[in-house]
C-alpha cells in the first residue's frame, strides 16, 4: 500500500502518487505528501498548477548542486545567520518547559516505552460531507459563521470522546494560514488556541464565535507561542519530536481542526471530474505513543464546489480504535448541532 511506503523529506521522495484502476472505469488517486514539504494550502495549489499546466519555476538549485563548494559555503552562511534564532528557539522552549511541568500528565500507569519494532496503529477515519448551503442556513440560524458551526461540532465530537480536560472543557487547536501572494514556503502557518464549553457550543455557539476572534486578533497583535521555536526544528532529532509536539500544544487533551475553506475547483479535477475528494492528515503512531498521548482528534475541514467535507481521524484507546466505533460518534455530534449530511 502507499501509505506503508515511506516519504523523506530530506533526502526524498518527499511525496507519493499512486493510481488504482477501478472496475466499470475511473480511478482513485492518491496523494502522500510530507507536512515538512508543504501544508494543506500548499499542496492545494500545486494540484491546481499541474492541472492547469502552469510550470513554476521556484528558484531551487539542481540537486546535483548541493555538494557543491559554493552551496556549502552558501548554507554555511546561512546556518551562521540562522544561530541568533536558535538561541533564541531554546531560551523560548526552556522557558516553556518550566510554566507547563507542573502541568504536564505524567505517562500513564502500564504505558510501553516505545519499540522500534512495535506497529504503527491505524487511526480510524470518518468521512462526513454536507451540503454547503445548508450548513451556512444552520448557522446564520444560530447568529454564527460557519467555521465557527464546524469548531462547535469538533467541540461536541470531543465532548462525546471524553476528551475534555479536569473542568470540562475541549482544548481546540486551529491552525492559521501565514501565506501570501508568491510565497514558497512549505508550511506558512501559525496556531491559535481556544477553550471550548461543549454544551455551551451546543445550544449557543456565539460565545465560542467571540473567543476565536479574540485569538485571532490575539495572534495578529501578539503572534503565537509556537513560531519562535521553529529555528530549531533543523537541529531537532525523530526521538525528540513527539517531545516537542507536547511542548508545542501543551496538555489537556487538545484537539486539532484545520479550517482549510474553499479550495480551488481544479482540485477535484486531476483526470476528470472526482466524485469524491478526501483529505486527512496521517501520522505512525503506535499503541504505546497513543495511550500516552491519550489518543488523537483531528478534523481537516474544506469546501469544494456546493459540498463541505470532513475527515474526521480520531482515536481513543480502549474506546475508539475502529471506524465503526468512531462512526457513531461523529454522527451524535452532527445531531448535536443539527448538522445534516453523510458520515462514512
């Protein structure tokens, strides 16, 4: 399978696109790109590029190049440019370690260390698709945006998981797009944080609406906790990534949901008009890392044409490890907010 095929970032393939021939004609195609190489906006437009046939020419020297005496010296220069940063990546990370310690949940009583050679675990998706106007109508009925309808059903969906912190509440993670126009960068995203009331999301979603304008207008003012720790993201080692990852969003439980909105129509039309088009983040984890972590939330949300999708991947140990037992939930959680579409 493609997605037992491994991507490198560095040294490549940093993506990976199959196709499956189906039986009565069309296909199914899949794209594996690394997160390191380019987020969901990104790969958006490089899809809707190589449909349209545009050739972009973005600068990059031949890889025969890299050896080279003038790039070495090229990046060595950079890499001393780039040190002031570090520095000041670990006084930020160390800092931080120090305010959440006390905050951190210890490893959970008959936790694994991990093995290299225990399997990575399959985390169960849920697609769900709704008419786009007939989400809009429920939350003009509600006084919200739309985003702030989906946020509120990520809230629920954690909510029925038991993914809640000490009072209640559901950490939501968005993050925020940082692109402009002519922007190479693979990943320009920075994050916000917002405490959830579940039940409050469900009977008057207007509260939350207030809270995520207020981080965003926090971020714009402020900027966010996670992007000075970037310039270290060259120097840190695969063993301390999920480390990192828990410095990075804290505890609490957090629950992730990218609002990606609408995405170019020529997405959807690699070969044809698509019938479907799913998008999900897909991360090994294994069942030690997952019962540590305390399982995983993430909804990806996106528009394409008049249908809003979602790819709800989620996983709690002992509760949810199979879509059949994640499928319900989902569809309690539309229910909730008197969502109405299709989860499968």
């Amino acid at each position: 399978m493609l997605l037992d095929l491994p991507v490198d970032p560095e040294r490549g393939p940093g993506w990976r696109l199959a196709v499956q021939a189906l039986e009565g004609g069309g296909c199914a195609l899949t794209l594996l790109v690394s997160h390191t190489i380019a987020d969901m906006q990104a790969t958006s437009q490089a899809i809707a590029d190589a449909v349209a046939g545009r050739r972009l020419g973005c600068g990059f020297s031949p890889p025969s190049w890299r050896g080279s005496p003038l790039m070495l010296a090229r990046d060595s220069v950079e890499s001393l440019r780039a040190l002031p940063g570090v520095w000041r990546a670990v006084v930020a990370l160390t800092q931080r370690s120090g305010k959440r310690r006390a905050s951190l949940p210890r490893s959970r009583p008959g936790a694994r260390s991990r093995s290299q050679f225990e399997p990575a675990v399959d985390v169960p998706l849920v697609q769900v698709v709704i008419d786009a106007g007939v989400c809009q109508q429920r939350a003009s009925d509600l006084g919200v945006a739309s985003n702030t309808l989906i946020m509120a059903f990520a809230a629920r969906l954690a909510f029925r998981m038991d993914r809640v912190d000490a009072s209640g509440r559901v950490k939501l993670v968005l993050p925020v797009s940082d692109r402009h126009s002519n922007d190479r960068r693979g990943n320009a995203l920075r994050s916000i944080t917002v405490m959830a009331d579940p039940d409050a999301c469900r009977s008057d979603p207007r509260t939350l609406q207030r809270d995520l304008k207020a981080a965003l207008a926090s971020l714009i003012r402020n900027g966010d906790d996670l992007s000075p720790l970037f310039p270290l993201i060259p120097y840190v080692p695969l063993w301390l990534a999920r480390r990192l990852e828990r410095e990075a969003l804290g505890a609490d439980l957090p629950v992730g949901c990218s609002l990606i909105g609408e995405l170019p129509l020529d997405v959807s039309r690699p070969c044809g008009e698509a019938s479907l088009l799913q998008i999900s983040l897909l991360e090994c984890y294994t069942a030690s890392e997952l019962e540590r972590l305390g399982g995983v939330l993430f909804i990806p949300c996106y528009r394409v044409g008049e249908r809003l999708f979602m790819t709800v991947s989620g996983y709690a140990p002992g509760r949810v490890t199979t879509r059949a037992q994640l499928a319900p939930f989902v569809r309690d959680a539309l229910r909730d907010m008197r969502i109405y579409g299709t989860a499968s």
